[in-house]
C-alpha cells in the first residue's frame, strides 16, 4: 500500500496516542514510531504490535488502523463484555474451539442492515485489546489481551451510535440467533478474563471439592438426560425449565405410589365394613382425590414431600426465598430437628415458589400476571443450585424403586 502524506500523518496520530496513554506501548515505541517521510513507506501494508501478554505481534492492516484512529480516544469499557467507541459496539463472544476455528477460517457472517449498520464477527479486535491493556487483563506469556478474543462488531453510520443500548443488545440477540439458525453455531456472551488471581488458594480449594470416589452407578433414567442438559445450559431461565421438567417427570410416580397406597387401606376396611352406597360413593371420592393430585401444582407439591431430602438441600436456597420460609414457620433455622409438619410446611411454600416462577418463565410474553411468590430474577442462579440437589437426590431416589413402580410399570 502506498503512503501518502495524508495517510502518514493520521497513522502518526494514532500510533502517538498509544505511546502517549499506554505504557505498553510506549515500551515498544520503535516498533510504532513513523518519521515524516512518506517515501520510507512505500510499500507498507501492515503494522506490527506488541499487545501486553502475548507471545508474538499482531499484524494490523493500514486500512484497518487508518479506521480505528479517530476510535481510539474514545474507547469506553461498558462492563468486561461491551466495549464501546463513538461509533462502534463490541460484544465479546465465544464457542468451542473447533467452532471458533471454523469461524475464523470458513464463514462470513459480514451483514449490513437498511439503516445503515454493520454487522461482523471480528477476531483479534483490536479495541477489545486496547481494553483489556487498560484492564491489566494478563499474564506475561500465559494469557494475552488480544489472541484470546473474539466479538461482534456493531459498525454505526456517520460516526455515531444511532440506537438506544436495550436496541443494541436486541441487535445483538437477534444476529447471535441469525448466525446459529444458519450455520448452527451458538455463540455465548464471553467477557475480558483476569489472570490474576491466587493461584495457591485456587489449588487448595480445588482440593478439598476434589472427587476421589465415585459412587456406584445407578440405572439410567429419562431424568440423567434432563440432568446433563440443564447444567449444560447457560440461561438461568432455560435451566430452571430444565430442572423442572426433571420433578414434573417423576412427580406421576410419587402420586401413582400414593393413590395405590390410600385405595389399598379402604379395601383393608371392606373386609369389617358392610359394602353398602356409602362405602362406594367414598371409593369415588378417594378416585377423585387422587385425580387432583395429577394438577400441575399438586404434581411438584407431592414430588417435594416425597422424593429428596428437603433439610439437605435447603441451605442452597436464595436468602429471599429462606427469609420467607423461616417467617412462615416461625424458625430461625430448618435442621433435622425441625416438626415434621413445618417442614412439610417449609417444602409445600419451596414447591409453590417454584411452580410460580416455572409459569412466570413459561407465560412471561402472555399478559402473565404475577401472584407475589415468584423467586426474584436476580436469584435464578442461587434457586438452580438448590433443584440441582434436589434434582440429583429424586433422579437416585427413582432408581431405588422397586421395578413395579416406575414409570413403564405404571402407564
């Protein structure tokens, strides 16, 4: 590429600014200094950084840098994900290694949009790099602020962002979903990783949840494969859906083991009683009880009370939700000491939560009207952790049943 004076002159702007605002580069001016003579530039086509942590120089094309200048100045770094300049957005993602090689290497997911926008998934972007210096986001040799990354690049018209930020990330959602449905890529928000952190207290905590026995394998169940999809989910909307399905799966179980057992106890009664109209109106009444009990909400009560360990599990709960359970109970705490019949009470209010925000999720875009017992959205997270365990107790606990109990048994 040829060097003209003009070009020379805003890629000394560009590359000044750098030695002046980042002691990095400043370490490597020699490397990014330009004299003012255009005819020492000749054929040049690339630039050459050394970023903080790497290994080796970036290469930057001319053109590409000649775009980034005015940019540089205003980089702001929204949260560890979005890095924002004063005309371009950059939402930091990532896939498995062989997807993201097949990013790099085989598609092109440039799109330009009616109102002017552009659309791009960028490796190595350099503002995304300049943040991470910023951020000290590295270890010398281990981890880069620059190889490590890729991102969408949201490109704005006339040098300005030009929607609202909810519009960005609706943007952002929506080519994140045009790009899976086509190519079948799912690309998860990923952000700028800090190395630094204790090594030693890493290694020590990684020992004491080190696994050393695994325990016997039980049978496999239809509730493993639900297990191993929800903890593969990121969503935690997604995931508490997930675990859900695993309690609505057994919970027919627990009702079918209940009702068999409450209709054997009024046959027992036949034996001493006279067989007359009230004896079988109160067959039916028992038949319709039973019936209830198949209603969604009666569905998770019955798989609380029955299937895991309810005072195990508890202490995974989100405080919002323990706060009002320990209120209803009058309890400062729910140990093995507790009255059976508060801690039916503690694990009847859990289950009513949990279907509650269950249909919250479901219905949330139906004109879906809250009853005051969802768990809040900012304790999804905390909430899962407690169905994981629960989820993991009921899928053991299906296991051990007797063959005439499960789920083929009794369809």
């Amino acid at each position: 590429m040829k060097i003209d004076k003009e070009i020379l002159t805003e890629l000394k702007k560009g590359c000044d600014y750098l030695i002046k605002n980042y002691s990095h580069f400043r370490d490597y001016r020699d490397e990014i200094e330009f004299t003012d003579n255009p005819d020492e530039y000749e054929d040049f086509d690339e630039i050459y950084f050394y970023f903080p942590g790497e290994q080796d120089h970036t290469k930057v094309h001319v053109s590409t840098f000649l775009r980034l200048v005015d940019e540089i100045p205003t980089l702001e770094i929204v949260n560890k994900g979005r890095i924002r300049t004063q005309s371009l957005s950059y939402q930091i993602v990532a896939a498995d290694p062989e997807e993201e090689h097949i990013i790099k290497n085989y598609h092109d997911f440039s799109l330009s949009l009616d109102n002017g926008i552009h659309l791009d998934i960028v490796d190595k972007p350099f503002i995304v790099g300049l943040a991470a210096t910023k951020l000290e986001a590295y270890e010398n040799d281990i981890w880069g602020t620059i190889s490590p990354y890729l991102a969408i690049e949201i490109d704005y018209p006339n040098s300005k962002k030009t929607i609202t930020n909810e519009e960005e990330e609706d943007l952002v959602k929506s080519y994140l979903f045009e790009i899976a449905d086509s190519s079948g890529i799912s690309l998860k928000y990923s952000q700028i990783h800090n190395p630094d952190f204790d090594y030693e207290a890493f290694e020590r905590e990684m020992k004491e949840k080190a696994v050393e026995n695994l325990r016997d394998l039980e049978s496999y169940n239809e509730g493993m494969r639900l297990f191993l999809s929800a903890l593969q989910i990121e969503d935690p909307q997604l995931k508490l859906l997930n675990f859900y399905k695993i309690l609505e799966h057994f919970a027919p179980v627990v009702v079918n083991i209940e009702g068999n057992e409450l209709m054997r106890k009024k046959l027992d009664t036949a034996q001493s009683q006279k067989l007359d109209g009230d004896f079988i109106r109160s067959i039916f009444d028992l038949a319709r009880t039973y019936e209830d009990k198949f209603r969604d909400e009666e569905l998770i009560k019955s798989i609380f009370n029955e299937s895991f360990d309810f005072i195990g599990p508890f202490k995974y709960l989100p405080d919002s939700i323990k706060k009002k359970v320990k209120s209803q109970i009058n309890l400062q705490n729910l140990s093995y000491d507790t009255d059976s019949e508060k801690v039916s009470i503690a694990s009847n209010m859990v289950s009513k939560i949990l279907y509650a925000t269950r249909n919250r999720v479901v219905h949330s875009k139906s004109n879906f009207s809250t009853n005051g017992n969802e768990c809040p959205m900012s304790d999804l997270n905390k909430f899962n952790e407690f169905l994981r365990n629960a989820t993991s107790q009921t899928i053991r606990w299906y296991s051990r049943l007797p063959q005439h109990q499960k789920l083929k048994s009794i369809e």
